[in-house]
C-alpha cells in the first residue's frame, strides 16, 4: 500500500509549481483531481506540443490525476467546490494573489467548517509585504532572487535552462504538505501551508549570500565553471568536446597533478597549494591546466580522471540523458499513458524499498469530469445541465 493511498488531494493548479507537489502526492499514492477551467484548461497544456502534440511541461507534471473541467466563477461551482472540500485531504491553490479567498477558499474560512483540511497556498511573494499583488513567473523570481546575478558569463547574466524558480517552491510545498498530514494524524487537526517562490529560490541561494556576506563582492558569473573552486568546470579536449572535472581538496589537486597533468611539481607550489590560492591565480594556472587537457581526447582524459580517482562528467546533450547507461542499468524508465498514447517517463528519485510508486496516465482536459460529479451526487440529467449551462 502507498503511503497517501485514501488521500483526496482537490488542486486548482497552473503551470509548473503546484502541479509538480501534486503529481509528487501522486506517485505517493493520492488521489488528485484537478481543476482546470473549460475549453482551455491548464495554460501549461498549450506551452508547446513536443510530445505527440501534447506539451512537455503538462506531459511531465500531471501524471496520475484526474480532470475536472469547472468554471470556479459560475455561481453553480460554489456547490460542487463545497462537495469537494466535504471530502478532501488537501487543497492546493497557485491562482493569482487573493483569487482563493474570492472563491471561499481560503484556509480562514474553510477551517472553521473542515478542520482536518489541509491549505496549501503558493504564490510569488507570499500573502503580505509590498510585492504582494505582483505578478510572478519564473524567470521574473530567478532575477529578483538575485540568481542572475551569479549564473552566466562575465559579460551576461544568462537565466537556468529550467524553471527552477517553481521547481523549489513545488518540492517545499510537497514537503510542508507532508508535514501538515503527519501534524495532523499527531493532533487530529489540520494546518495551513504557505510557499512563496521568492523564499524558495533565496534559501536556495544561501551560498552566495554568506559569500557576499556583510558587503563582501558575491561569486562572479564564471560560465559553466565553478566560480569559487578551481579547477571546477568543462574542459576542451583535442577533439573538441567537453569533459568536466572537479578538484574539492588538496589530496585530489596532488593526484590530479600527478595522474592527469603529468606535473607533480605543481602540486608543491605555493601559487596552487589550495583552493583559495588557485582560485585567486586562476589566471596563471588556467592557461597551465588548459594546455595540458587539450592535449587528450576524451577518452583519455577521463581515463586518466578515473584512475586518479577525480570526480568527472560527461557534457551530455538531451538526446544523450534519454539514452544514459546508468538510467537504464538502473531501469529507471517506465510508460506512462497520455491522450497521444504511451510515453517514458522517470521513476521519480526517491525510491522508497517496498513500494512502487503511481504511475498512471496524463489526463485529457475535463477526462473525468462526469464521473467525478455523479460520485458527489449529481445525478446524470443534473450534469447535462451544468454542462449546458457551461458550469463544467
């Protein structure tokens, strides 16, 4: 049994934050039905439509859920939300700032009637302070975050290749959810959960903020290189591609002179005898290390990185990662059903021994919407009203 099995989890979701916690209660066994609104849905369906015609966004987050089409400002959805609250778990909502509360569905008003409920709200800036009512999008809260800052080149600041601004804020709204249901089963009551992605994304720059601490300049933008650590980062080798290598202390900087540079007396200069020292003579030790790598081709060169026992990667493209050796030693992939047929998807990272997480299909917009409704008591001639009338 999964460990949320018997979990009702009612979502009014959109695009990447809230969607990835749901699908993660998901897998964990919950049953989630998600909101979407008539005719259009989740916006995140329509991003693109790399995978079968299906976007690859919508494809990767709403695995296992079930559909329900509702317009949430239809004075007749006020019963079928308050139907819904009657049995939920948990509520999870990231429309716009105050669209919940407009609807009833604030933790203030639903607990007093469903005090076993747990309130998940995740917004850009959280409920109070000045930026309260701003709009905000991923990229918008990687720049007020101050990641920009220290992501890209020295010439420009280059934004990550993910939507890592609502990755965090999912995986802590996932995380406090749990929380809240183990409260819960402790004390009999439920709680509220607040997730902010501006205070998602500054506790994951806390390096570069004690960096910077008290006024001291922050990490520069140094590319694909580590900005503090050196050697840290991709390396050319004579054919041209990329191998990357990390050095994380002086035992490993010694045996990378020795076994990959085929310079020990490096190891024994006062420029390089640690990190702080090769980090601020970058200058001179780049152009030492630099020669010396181009020299190998990548075979060799990670040859030799693992014979002297220095961390290594290969600068892999997306069509390298589908095809990764260690995914698939490990059977990492499984299928999962869409509306455009089977698709591979990740087993997610955790894996807990014993249990084999949900893996069930991508819902099509309103696939459920009937069957939910007369499971709530709508008898069948009451949903073709509410379909006539456009509430569903």
């Amino acid at each position: 049994m999964r460990p949320l099995e018997g979990t009702l989890v009612v979502t009014l979701e959109h695009a990447i934050a809230a969607p990835l916690a749901t699908r993660s209660l998901a897998d964990l066994g919950a049953r989630v039905i998600k909101i979407e609104r008539p005719g259009s849905g989740d916006f995140a369906r329509s991003y693109d439509q790399r995978v079968r015609g299906l976007a690859s966004h919508f494809v990767w987050c709403n695995r296992s859920k079930e559909s329900l089409t509702l317009d949430v400002k239809h004075p007749a959805a006020a019963t079928i939300l308050a139907r819904l609250m009657e049995r939920a778990d948990v509520l999870v909502q990231n429309l716009a700032p105050g669209a919940a509360a407009r609807l009833g569905l604030s933790h203030a008003e639903l607990s007093p009637r469903h005090p076993r409920l747990v309130v998940c709200d995740i917004s850009g800036y959280g409920d109070e302070g000045p930026y309260r009512d701003k709009k905000a999008y991923d990229l918008l809260v990687q720049s007020e975050a101050g990641l920009l800052s220290v992501t890209g080149t020295s010439e420009e600041a280059v934004k990550v290749g993910i939507s890592i601004a609502d990755i965090a804020s999912g995986m802590y709204a996932y995380s406090g959810i749990l929380a809240a249901l183990l409260e819960r089963a402790r004390t009999g009551r439920a709680t509220r959960v607040e997730v902010s992605m501006l205070e998602a994304m500054a506790e994951w720059m806390g390096y570069p903020l004690y960096y910077a601490f008290e006024g001291q300049p922050p990490p520069p933008r140094s590319g694909a290189a580590h900005a503090t650590i050196y050697p840290y980062g991709p390396f050319r080798t004579s054919e041209g591609a990329s191998v990357m290598l990390g050095i994380q202390n002086e035992r490993e900087w010694a045996s990378f002179c020795q076994g990959v540079l085929a310079r020990p007396e490096l190891a024994g200069d006062s420029r390089f005898d640690s990190n702080f020292k090769r980090n601020a003579a970058r200058g001179a030790l780049a152009p030492i290390v630099e020669a010396a790598l181009a020299s190998l081709s990548a075979a060799e060169l990670i040859e030799r990185l693992e014979s002297a026992g220095i961390a290594n990667a290969r600068v892999n493209t997306m069509a390298e990662l589908w095809d990764h050796p260690q995914l698939a030693a490990r059977a990492r992939w499984r299928s999962v059903g869409t509306p455009a047929g089977a698709v591979p998807a990740l087993l997610p990272p955790a894996t807990v021994a014993g249990m084999d997480p949900r893996m069930d299909p991508v819902p099509a917009l309103g696939e459920h919407t009937d069957a939910i409704l007369r499971e709530l008591g709508f008898p069948q001639a009451e949903v073709a009203r509410l379909r006539a009338e456009r509430v569903v």
